[in-house]
C-alpha cells in the first residue's frame, strides 16, 4: 500500500529539531508524497521552500480565515515569484466560525477575492470551513464556476456540502477526525459521497487518529485513517488505498 497525505504543515515549529527524522518514518509508512498547505504568507513562503527542498513534497498558499487581515495581492506576488515551485493549489482558504464570528464580512471577502486568484492561476481550491457551514455553501455556490476543482479538506459532513459536493462533483479530504467516536455520524454521509472523490489527509501536527490522539500527528498516521475509511465504505483497504492515491494524483495534478 502506498499513501499520499493531501493535507500537512511541517512548517509547524514542533517539527523543527526533527523533521528528517519524521519524514524518515514518513517515508518508511509508504508514504510517498506530502502536500504542505500555507495557511497564511509566511507560512506559504514556508510551504514553498520545503517543497523546492524535498523531492516529495508538494505546497499550497493561501490566507486562512483567521488570518484575513492579511494582502491577497501579496499571495498573488508570492505565486509570480515562484512559478517554476510545486504550488498545487490555492488553500486553505475559507470561513471559521468557531472562534473569531466578528468579522464573518472580512472573512468572506477574503475567501472569494482567493477564488477568483485560483480560477485565475488555474488551481484547484483548498477548503477550510468550520462552524461556517451555510456561508460556504452559499459563497461557494455563487462564486465558484462549475467545473472548478474544489476538495473540502478534514471535511465535516453536512446536509448542505453534501449535497453540493454531490452535484457539483467536488473532492473531500477525510482526516484523524473521522476515527472519533464523537464522529460516527460521518459514516452515513461517507456511503453518500462516491469513493472516486474521496483523499485522505492528517493536517499534522494537529488532529491525530486514535490511537494516537493529543500525540503530535505525522504522516505515517495515514494508515488509520485509511483503515477507518475501508470500514465506513465496506472496501478492502489495499483496494481503498490505491483509488484514494490515484485520486490524489490527478486531482493536485501530482507527477
Ligand atoms: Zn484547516
Ligand atoms: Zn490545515
């Protein structure tokens, strides 16, 4: 089996001091390749140099919610100033609704001037969205142009994503979350959405699968939550495994 991780930020400073000894073990779990997601500039222009450091991994920019004061304009100079870099996509771009709810305007704005930057660059868009359900539907639905390639990442099923991810064929990126007990109504969602639009991710540091839950997440974590996946869909996980790489490949246009 091998696995790709969709969604990781190794930029993070726990990894600091060890970070060639987590991709060692990265690798050793047949981890392939890692798709390094900015989260704002500078963790971008981070996600940026790991990627032109390391063969296997691959990198994302983009302005978080929680960081909206920041320039989209910037991101877009970010991207002109290393266009031979392995930038995947425009991500994690969204709405969070969990903590900051004051400035949901600023947050919108932010999210669909980053549409337009994707649709401009022709990237796939990485999804953040928590606790803000409705809103990205809605800012999704009106801004979004079909066809585009769009994955909702450490997706949270609802009736509404579902049903948008269903019409308008867009991808999910299941994490650690979906190993939580508190989240076993995932599974009636996860027979709803076709295998064919399925990754997986860990979003390390954060979010590790039980067993490991509260450890610092790495890459080699993948395998749980693939093995949750194989039983929320009834598949044979090496036949699971091998779509979910396949389909990594060709939605981040991976080589
Ligand atoms: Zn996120
Ligand atoms: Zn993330």
């Amino acid at each position: 089996m091998r696995y790709i991780d969709t969604h990781a930020h190794y930029n993070d400073e726990v990894y600091k001091d060890n970070l060639d000894i987590v991709f060692d073990e990265v690798r050793k779990a047949n981890v392939d390749k890692v798709i390094n997601v900015g989260y704002s500039l500078e963790s971008s222009k981070e996600s940026i140099n790991l990627a032109n450091k390391h063969n296997n991994v691959y990198c994302t920019i983009g302005i978080h919610p929680h960081d909206v004061k920041e320039n989209v304009d910037e991101l877009e100079k970010l991207y002109n100033e290393n266009k031979g870099a392995k930038i995947v996509a425009i991500g994690e771009i969204g709405l969070d609704y969990a903590y900051v709810k004051d400035n949901k305007e600023e947050q919108i704005k932010s999210f669909i001037k980053q549409i337009k930057l994707a649709e401009k660059l022709g990237l796939p868009i990485v999804i953040h969205s928590r606790d803000a359900s409705l809103d990205t539907y809605n800012v999704i639905k009106e801004n979004v142009n079909e066809g585009a390639k769009l994955i909702f990442h450490c997706f949270a099923p609802t009736d509404d994503l579902v049903k948008l991810v269903l019409e308008r064929k867009y991808f999910v990126a299941f994490g650690g979350n979906i190993t939580y007990p508190r989240n076993s109504s995932f599974k009636k969602y996860i027979e709803m959405i076709p295998v064919e639009q399925m990754v997986i991710e860990t979003d390390s540091p954060y979010l590790s699968p039980i067993p490991l839950r509260g450890k610092i997440n790495n890459s080699s974590n993948l395998t749980y939550v693939c093995k949750k996946l194989a039983e929320y869909k009834n598949m044979d996980e090496q036949q699971l495994a091998k779509i979910l790489y396949n389909n990594s490949i060709s939605f981040f246009n991976l080589n």
